[in-house]
C-alpha cells in the first residue's frame, strides 16, 4: 500500500482536508495535495484582493482549528500589530457585529499554514503538485490519479474536496461574464445596464467588483423571489429548542415551532438571529429527521427565506448595497429569465416578473452568473464526469450533491474504494456544509475515520506477518 492520501482540490475544503490529515495520519504517511487554480489554499472565494469583500463570517468564527478557535482572530491580530502590514489591515472591519476581514487575507492565512506544513521539521509530509486531477481509477490497495498534465500518481485513497463544482455556465449568452474574473469588468460602458442572475452573497461580492473595477452604470440583480442577504448584529447566546418528534413530523409543523422560538426570544429582548444561531448545530438532524417529501417542499419553497436568514452579509457589504439601491444604481427584481437574444455589444434579456402577468424585455451589455450552487448532473468537471460514468460515485438526495455514507465515503453503482468527500460536495446528504464552520469539522472527522482504516490495516498487516 502506497503510505499517501490524495486530496484533489486546494480551496477552502483541499486545505482543511490535507491540514487535518497531516495531523491524523501517523508517519510516515504523507498528502498529495492538487490544485489547478493559481495559488494553493485560496480557491475561488479567497483568491480576490478586492478589500470590499469581506467575509461573511466574523473572524472569531473562521479558524482552522475546532481545538483553537482564536488561531484566525489572532493571526490577524499579529498583523495588524506589523507596521509592514498596514495596507492590508486597513481592510480589516471592526462592527458591533464582530470584526470582519477581507476575504484575501484570509487566503493569506490558509496558504500559511499550508507553508508552515510544508516547512515543518522532519521528512516533508505535504506535497503540492499544481495540476489538476482528470481521472481517479480504483486499483488493488488504493487507486491512481491522473492529471490534466499527463502526470500518474499512486495513492491509499483521495478525498475530493472541489468546493463549488462548476456548471455548463449559464445563462447561456456571448456576453457572459465570471463575476470571480473582474478584470473583464473595466471594458464595460456606463451607459448600459449590467445584469446579475442571482441576489445573494456572491451578487454582493459582484456589485464591489463591478464597482471596484470603475464601473458606474446601472446594475439589475434578478433572482425568483428578489430576496436580499440578511446583515450580521450583535448576538447573545439562546438555548438549542428541544424539538419534539411531532415538529419534525412536517415542514410546516417545524416551521411554526420556530416562529414560536423567534417569539420567545422577542419577548425576551433576544434576536430571531439567536434563535437562527442556536439551530445550527442540529441542522443536519433536522435535515435527516424530516420525511424525504418534506425536505422536497423546503427546497422548493422555504431555501431562499432559510438561505436569507442563516447566510448573512457582513454589516459593511450589506450598508454598500443599501446605499446603491437608495442611490438607483442598483435595482432588485423578483422574476425568472424566459429568454436571452444575442445581439452586437448587447443581450436582450426577456424577464417574467414574479406575482406580474406582463413580461419585461431588457437589453443589458453584460450578465453574471451569481446564482450558486447548481444540481450535479450539470457539472462539467471531468473527474467527476469520469467517476459519474464509470459508477464510482452517484448524484445525492435531489440531485444536489454526491452521494456520500454518514463516514463521507463516496457511493456509487460500483464499490469505489477509498473514495470520501466534504464540503460543498455533500450539499443534499448534509445541510449544512458550505460554511467554513462546517467544512472545518467536517475535515477533523473524515481525517480521523481515514486515520482509523489506515491503523486497522496496519494493525492487519501485523497480525498476518505474526
């Protein structure tokens, strides 16, 4: 058996993944880390420079470490106190709410503790390789991974932790833009609207950018019901609710038990954010604990209010926003895209506002895809493409995700192996599994149940050579 662990993917979900497996894995195993992006341990959403995004989690809440959760507020505390620094921690907010960073210094931080793992004393334990893997066979003892670059890798097993898998791109129109490529956005006219498909999180982060790169025309946020991120506020602590069998029983019953838990907290001068807060950890029970056709009505109804309220934006993104809808310059609509007609320099976009009978024709210069995560069928990742065709690994409970066991292993049509997963890759057999929070803890137990398979083999191999 080959003493490594490949991990595809270095974002958010590779670092943590490789990090805690360092950790867990006895010597002399060692990590295979792999990434295609340009930089290791930022990913898509870490990668920016852009000091308007922030994170949308307060600092206190991002370390990498359950076992430490000031390792983040503390490293950036280290910086600010460096006058070298002190361009980059300009960028740092202090708010009532919480403090809030950037969102590339906390890139900064997750590729330094990928650089103290690779410096570390003793036999280097990490290794990066910059490719990205196309291809994962399963093998006799483990499987072989195969990169975009034409290089071969043997491993134990691997832990695919992509992140947010990429879609076929839509809404399909030549005049598409990546709102994570703002680089494009300085060619923009300002006597054109641009419109963005999608009115959560990662739009407010293409409003900055679109801002950032000079642009100063108008912008028209388009998404099914025209709902907008709530904002972070001071919180205080509120009891878990001892939730009965009956409140999981439908939808509706838990739902009301909820409201009946925001009222109470009113009433005692609390937060519904409290309340909100206090849910958390029992979000994936109660994701479970519902019948299947009540987790298929909250999907089609109750996610974007759910989304809303538990993904919120931090207090100075949330006020820019507010600032550019009062100011005009940025419009929110509730409704859907019935068609997109290209034409030279331009997109005319037919809208069905939502609750309105008449549709609504735009013509916009440029649209941008904020709308998330999207169903798994419509991915385009090769690897996934390949172990989806060869049965390896299967889509999730409604197609959201991949299918995983409650250890994170992978299942398919065939017996795959060593194959787990974490992150935003679970989205459908967990809930929750896009927030740092989540995917942090998440890399603690699939690096400890890797661990485990790897002593029981060894402890095997031991008692066979007995």
């Amino acid at each position: 058996m080959d003493p490594v662990i490949a991990v595809a993917g270095a974002g958010f979900s590779g670092s943590m993944a490789a990090l805690h497996l360092l950790a867990a894995l006895p010597r002399p195993w060692s990590v295979l880390l792999c990434e295609r992006g340009d930089a290791f341990g930022r990913g898509l959403a870490y990668g920016t420079q852009a000091a308007d995004h922030l994170l949308n989690l307060r600092a206190a809440t991002m370390s990498a470490f359950p076992d430490r959760p000031h390792h983040f507020s503390d490293w950036l505390a280290r910086l600010a106190g460096d006058p070298a620094e002190a361009a980059a921690a300009a960028g740092i907010r202090h708010e009532p709410a919480g403090t809030f960073a950037p969102r590339g210094l906390y890139g900064r931080y997750l590729a330094a503790l990928l650089t103290e793992a690779l410096t570390a004393a003793g036999a280097p334990r990490l290794r990066l390789v910059h490719d990205a893997i196309v291809d994962l066979e399963p093998r006799p003892g483990g499987v072989t991974l195969r990169t975009e670059g034409g290089q071969a890798f043997a491993a134990a097993g691997a832990v695919l932790a992509m992140g947010h898998v990429a879609g076929p791109g839509g809404p399909p129109s030549a005049h598409r833009l990546d709102p994570w490529a703002p680089e494009a956005f300085g060619r923009l006219h300002p006597n054109l609207p641009v419109l963005i498909v999608g009115s959560g999180l990662t739009m407010i982060d293409a409003v900055a950018s679109l801002r950032g790169q000079g642009f100063s025309g108008r912008i028209l946020a388009l998404s099914r019901r025209g709902l907008l991120p709530s904002v972070h506020a001071p919180t205080r602590p509120w009891p878990v609710p001892d939730l009965t069998p009956d409140d999981l029983a439908s939808l509706a019953r838990l739902t009301r038990r909820i409201r009946r838990e925001i009222a109470a907290a009113r009433a005692a001068g609390q937060d519904w954010r409290d309340v909100i807060d206090a849910l958390r950890p029992i979000v994936d029970y109660l994701w479970r604990a519902l019948p299947v056709a009540e987790r298929a009505r909250f999907l089609r109804h109750l996610r974007p209010f759910w989304d809303v309220h538990r993904h919120r934006a931090a207090p100075p993104s949330a006020a820019a926003i507010a600032d550019a809808i009062a100011a005009g310059q940025l419009e929110v609509r509730a409704g859907r895209i019935l068609a997109i007609a290209d034409e030279p320099g331009q997109a005319v976009v037919t809208i069905r506002p939502r609750g309105a009978g008449a549709d609504v024709t735009l013509t916009v210069q440029a649209i941008l895809d904020a709308t998330g995560i999207g169903p798994i069928r419509e991915s385009v990742d090769p690897l996934l493409c390949r172990l989806a065709a060869r049965g390896l690994v299967r889509p999730g409970p409604f197609g959201l995700g991949l299918d995983a066991g409650p250890d994170y292993r992978l299942r398919g049509a065939k017996a795959g192996g060593r194959l787990w997963t974490l992150g935003p890759l679970l989205r459908g057999t967990l809930w929750e599994c896009i927030a740092v929070p989540d995917i942090r803890n998440q890399a603690v137990e699939v690096a400890a149940l890797v661990a485990a398979e790897v002593e029981a083999d060894r402890g095997a191999c031991r008692a066979a050579v007995a």
